[in-house]
C-alpha cells in the first residue's frame, strides 16, 4: 500500500495546467519545516482549487500517494493529492 498524510505549508502560488484532453492539474511545492525539504504536489481534485492561491502562507495536510520518477542525475519524488486538508490557525 502506498498511502503518506504529509503536513506544510503552501508557500508559492500553484500552477494551473491542463493536459490536451482538457483535464485540470493543480501543482505546488510543498514545504515541510521538520526536515526542512519540499516535494511537489500534484493534484487532479476540483475541491477548493480555485481558492488555492488564496491559501499562500497557510498550513494543509495531504494525503495521497508517492510517485517516483527517474531522471538521468537523481529519482524525484511526486506527491500525488488525493485530498487536501486545511490546517487550523
């Protein structure tokens, strides 16, 4: 089973994309503090994306699964959303 719960803090604007199908990706850097690292988050949700850049500076939580891609120098890990939470202040 592949499922992580990974809690940060959104700090830079996300990027809208879509693929030539139409289909809407949602994609941020996460920033996590203890271990101080971020990983990219890739999100295919419709639930609060529109609001998302509203959100720079706050804490969420997401659930989701780790993708590993290989490139020539290094393996880059992916988080793919399933859900997003938002943290209380």
């Amino acid at each position: 089973m592949n499922r992580v719960f990974l809690a940060g803090r959104l700090k830079t604007k996300p990027e809208v994309v879509y693929t030539p199908k139409g289909k809407k990706f949602v994609l941020f850097p996460l920033w996590v503090d203890e271990g101080d690292f971020r990983i990219d988050v890739e999100y295919t949700g419709e639930r609060d994306t529109a609001h998302l850049s509203d959100k720079v500076g706050k804490e969420l939580m997401i659930s989701g699964m780790l993708i590993k891609t290989k490139t020539k120098s290094r393996d880059v890990f992916t988080l793919k959303a399933h859900k997003i939470y938002w943290m209380e202040e």
